[in-house]
C-alpha cells in the first residue's frame, strides 16, 4: 500500500513537472515573436502573397548576381516605386532604416540594379535587393530613407514560391505622373529602357531579359487622349492607349518608320527581349485605360496578361494620396505577389 500512494505521489508530481514544461514552451519563439510584431501593421494579406514568411526558397547556398536566373524589367508610373508608402522595419532618429522585419527583409536570391552613387546607399550596379536603395534615376532615395515597390515583393515571390532554384534580378525604369507616350520610340522612357537594360545585362554577362512587369495608365485617364483627372480632356483626340500599348498599327504620332509598331511590339523586335517571354500588366486602381489593359487577356497571345489592380480588387489603397490612386505598402506587396503568380505560371515554375 505504502509503494502505492509512493508511486501515486511521484506520477503526480511527475505530471506537474510535465504540464509546467509545456505550459513554458507553449508561446512562439524570440524570433516568431518579433515576425508577428512586425507584421502586425501590414494587414490580411488574402491569398495574394506569403510574403510574411521566412525563405523557403529551393536554392541553397549563397548567391551572387552571376547567379541570376531570371532578369526582369519592371517599368511604368508612380506605382511601381510606392511613394510616401511604410515599410516593415526598425528606423533611427533620422527616420532612416536601421533593421528591416519581414515581410521586408531583402532576400539572398533577390538582386536590383541600382544607380545610386552614394556609398551609404549601396552603390551603383547589381546589389542584393532592399528597399532603401535607389533602383532608377528618378528615384533616388535618400541614404536609407526607405519605401516599398511591388517589384521587390514580386522577386521575392518568385524566389520562394517556384518549384525550382530561382534567383531573380529587377531592373526598374520608372516615371512618376507620364502618359503612355513618354515611352514611345526615341522618347525618354523607352531611351532609359534601353539604357538601364544594356548596363544591367552587361554587367552579368547576358544577352537578354526573361520578362516584363508593366503598371502605367493613371495619366491615361479617358479612351480619348492623356488626361489628368483634373485636366479638361479633348473628346476628339484618338483612342491611341491600345494603339501605343500592343495593336499592331503604325502609329500617328510617331514620324520614325522604325517606331511605327506599339510598345509590345517594338519591345519584342528588341534583341534582349525578343518573343515567347512574359509581358504582364496591372489594372491602375480605378483609371478607365483599364479597359484597354484588360485585353491583353483576349489577345490570343500566351505571353500577354493583366492582373487584377482596381479599387474592386481587395488591394489596399494608401489613405494618404487625396486622388486614392496609389496602392499602400501592404496593396504594393500583394500585388508583387498577383505578378508573381502570372508570371510562374506562364513560365512553368
């Protein structure tokens, strides 16, 4: 009897020591700790990204930006560099970024193209991604001030979602608040196009890109011309968004015989993109060009596609542009996320 209530007392404590041991490691770990503080500002990501998660990449190892499998040029409007949009990060008393948190954190197998000669802003050339560097000529940055861009996410999407070690290079050419003319042959986004892509494929001994990512629109505002939304717009201009965007039309406002194809068009003609790559675009938030985007979907062409991208979509708007044309950080990396998914599933990854 005695052995028995002996037994009875040492499995007792035995089954005290156990819950108390459970009880200590029933909370997240240091590091998940401070993953959830740090995505607590970004919201219900949906099923748009993953983009709160740690790498899962295929690849293993380090990686240099000799290793870049897919090169890609990411190019449009204000939307595609985020501005006055927050990033998931630890700053400084300068407001400058001191530690990003996910689901900001740069990614071992995500690299940019960078031109910023300022040694504290990372240099020029291909560097491992962040968002504190300046990845155009019009976006410069300022020595660690940071803010989001979907292009970033989209890398970073790529990189951890395909079935493959993918390891992926962005080369930004973007213009803040032009029509889609600025892009027309000879003009100065399809001169920076070329620039930017010759530099980017040269320094890493390639020939061409894998892809392009494009969001621009908002200045295009009515079928009839390029309009701002507070503009008084000429309801006899040409419908020409289409026409400039991908119909195989010789265009009007174009003398060049050699530009007398659309943006599409005379990208493909290029060597270092050519045909059979993706091409996909974004709806703008609410401009009516959408319209005209969405047929990239109806083309009968493989490599063309839109992504959702109006206010409808579920994308989070920033609630401090007054013409709510800009999407937030988080509506940024969930649409980098609905890029990515296009593109992996064109491409097979």
């Amino acid at each position: 009897m005695k052995k028995y209530k002996k037994y009875l007392l040492l499995a007792s404590i035995t089954s005290i020591l156990l819950l108390l041991l459970s009880g200590c490691n029933s909370g997240p770990a240091d590091d998940e700790t401070d993953q959830i503080a740090d995505n607590s500002q970004t919201g219900d990501t949906g099923n748009d990204s993953n983009t709160g998660n740690d790498s899962s990449s295929q690849c293993t190892g380090t990686a240099s930006p000799n290793d870049i499998t897919d090169v890609i040029l990411a190019t449009g409007q204000s939307n595609l560099i985020g501005p006055d949009t927050t990033v998931a990060a630890t700053l400084d008393r300068f407001g400058k970024v001191s530690e990003f948190h996910q689901p900001d954190k740069p990614h071992p197998y995500v690299f940019a193209w960078t031109v910023d000669s300022r040694a504290d802003n990372a240099g020029t050339g291909w560097k491992q991604a962040n968002l504190t560097q300046s990845w155009h000529d019009t976006d410069p940055g300022a020595g660690g001030i940071a803010h989001n861009n979907f292009a970033f996410h989209f890398a970073k999407q790529v990189a951890d979602r395909s079935s493959g070690c993918r390891i992926v290079g962005i080369v930004m050419v973007s213009e803040g608040g032009k029509g889609i003319a600025h892009w027309d042959y000879g003009q100065p986004g399809w001169l920076e196009i070329k620039r930017h892509t010759g530099e980017a494929l040269s320094a890493i001994g390639r020939s061409s890109i894998d892809g392009i990512l494009w969001h621009q629109g908002e200045s295009d505002w009515i079928a009839d011309g390029t309009c701002y939304p507070e503009s008084v717009c000429n309801n006899n201009a040409p419908d020409f968004y289409a026409q400039k965007l991908f119909s195989k039309v010789a265009d009007p406002n174009i003398d060049n015989p050699v530009g007398d194809l659309a943006l599409i068009d005379r990208l493909r003609k290029e060597g270092w993109f050519g045909f059979s790559k993706p091409f996909i675009a974004a709806q703008t938030v609410k401009a009516p060009v959408n319209v005209h985007l969405d047929k990239l979907n109806n083309d009968g062409d493989y490599w063309t596609a839109t992504v959702r991208g109006d206010a409808a979509s579920g994308l989070e708007i920033n609630e401090t542009d007054p013409f709510r044309n800009h999407y937030s950080a988080q509506g940024l990396r969930d649409l980098g996320a609905r890029y990515a998914t296009e593109y992996m599933q064109m491409k097979g990854y």
